[in-house]
C-alpha cells in the first residue's frame, strides 16, 4: 500500500521508472501488444522506451522538454504496438498538471481536449461507424483524461497538506508569542511587587530604625553607668539593622538570582547557600 502511494504522489520518479521498466519487459514477454502501426525487430522497442523513462527522472528540472520526449517515446512506442506507450503518455500528462504551472495545466487541458476531438474525427472518417467513434472517445478521455484528474487530486493534497502546515506554525506562533507575552507581564509584576516591598521598607522600616538608633544615641551620655552597656547594644543592633535593610532594599531593586528564580530551582539556590 505503502509503494502505490509512493507512486501515486509522483515525488518518486527512479521508483516509477522502475515499475514501468518492469511492467514493459512482462507485456513484452507475455505477448500482450497492440497491433503495431510499424513493424520492428528484435528490442528495439526498448530504446523509445529508455528514452522516455531517462525523460521522467529529469522531469521536474525540465518539464516541458522532458514531457515532449515522453510523448514522442510514447506514440512511438504505441505505433510498433507496444502498450509501455500507454506509460509514457500516463505520465507526461501527470506531470504536466502535477508540476505545471496555471498557464501551462490551461494549455495543455486545451491541447488534451483537442487530441480527444481529432481522434474521434479521425476515427470517423476512417469507419463511419458511431460506435467507434464513442470508444475512441471513451479510450482518449481515460488515456489523457484520468492522469490529469490524479495529478490534480495528488496537487490538492499536497496544498492543503502545506496549508494546515503552514495554519500548525502559525497557532504554534501565536502560542510562542503568548507564552512570551505571560513571561513579560509576570517579570513586570514581579519587578512591580519588589519595588513595593522596597518602598515599604525603605519609609517605615527605616524610619523606625533611624529613630530607635537617634534616641539611643541621645540618651547615652545622660544614662547611668549601669544602662549604657544596653543602649549601646540597643543603638549598634539599630544601625546594624538599618546597615542590613539597606542591603535588602538594594537588592529588592537590583533583582538577584534568588528573586528570579522559580520553584524548581530552589533545591540549588539551598544548596548554594
């Protein structure tokens, strides 16, 4: 299932040369051809058939003249009653409107419709017979006809396949772009929340110190001998504690590894302590 595929998406030239190859060289040997238009000998068949595989494995870089060659190794290989034609002609269709562009799928959706017409005029004039005519027709329409229609089903495919691609990116974009737009409004509350703290401890807390630290001082040398020792200590303690909330507020600010860190990293930012 996997190999018709493979074959079918006409990404897989070497495999399809191969394949037609193979088939070619069983018909041949079978026996199965069609009445040949020319009579040949031996297998030189197998240089038309040659000719327009090497065509579709360069198909891709040269589309136009790759497809001519397969048509003309096609008709030729038809004419000495080789049904490999039939192959070839397949697939110069299918890579017209796989790989063409709109111009040239339009062009050639005219030349097909005109390659249907003039069969079935020419079988007219050669039978005269009505039935002719309709198989003639019903024979050109699934020849030129069914390798048009895969090819474009194969090309729909393919697009739709690119754009849900293409919508993936985009709504893996947007989410990149809203992950980054959270990170941002939680680093600026963060930042919003150390600012505050600071403040707070810069107005109050240090007030407090600063005020316990003056009145200690000031009551020291008109303290008893017996309670200098402890407004001493309680004024050092003070400054110390003002010295210490200084370095606090400062790094509330600053904003440090510790402040940045998330739940995660708290058994190393211990660790490091």
């Amino acid at each position: 299932m996997n190999f018709i595929r493979r074959m079918g998406s006409g990404d897989k030239e070497p495999e399809v040369v191969g394949t037609y190859l193979v088939l070619t060289a069983i018909l041949h040997l079978s026996g199965l051809a069609n009445p040949p238009w020319f009579a040949i000998r031996g297998y030189e068949w197998m240089v038309l058939l040659l000719i327009g595989l090497a065509a579709v494995l360069v198909r891709r870089r040269f589309l136009v003249a790759s497809s001519v060659a397969m048509l003309l190794a096609g008709a030729g290989l038809l004419a000495v009653g080789s049904i490999g034609g039939y192959f070839l002609v397949f697939e110069c269709v299918f890579g017209l409107f796989l790989l063409g562009s709109v111009r040239m799928r339009t062009v050639a959706l005219a030349l097909l419709c005109l390659a249907a017409i003039s069969l079935a005029i020419a079988t007219w004039l050669v039978t005269r017979n009505p039935q002719e005519v309709v198989l003639a027709l019903f024979m050109a329409g699934f020849i030129l006809f069914t390798p048009m229609l895969w090819a474009e089903n194969v090309r729909t495919a393919k697009e739709l396949a690119k754009a849900e691609a293409q919508r993936a990116e985009a709504v893996q974009s947007a989410a990149d772009a809203r992950e980054d737009q959270l990170v941002a409004e939680h680093d600026f509350s963060r930042v919003q929340e150390r600012t505050a703290l600071a403040r707070e401890m810069h107005d109050v807390l240090s007030a407090r110190f600063s005020s316990i630290a003056l009145l200690s001082g000031a009551l020291l040398p008109a303290a008893p001998q017996e309670v200098r020792a402890p407004l001493q200590s309680i004024r050092d303690e003070s400054v110390s504690g003002l010295e210490d909330m200084a370095a606090m507020v400062r790094m509330l600010h600053a904003g440090g590894p510790a402040l940045q860190a998330r739940i995660e990293d708290l058994p190393e930012l211990v660790a490091g302590f």
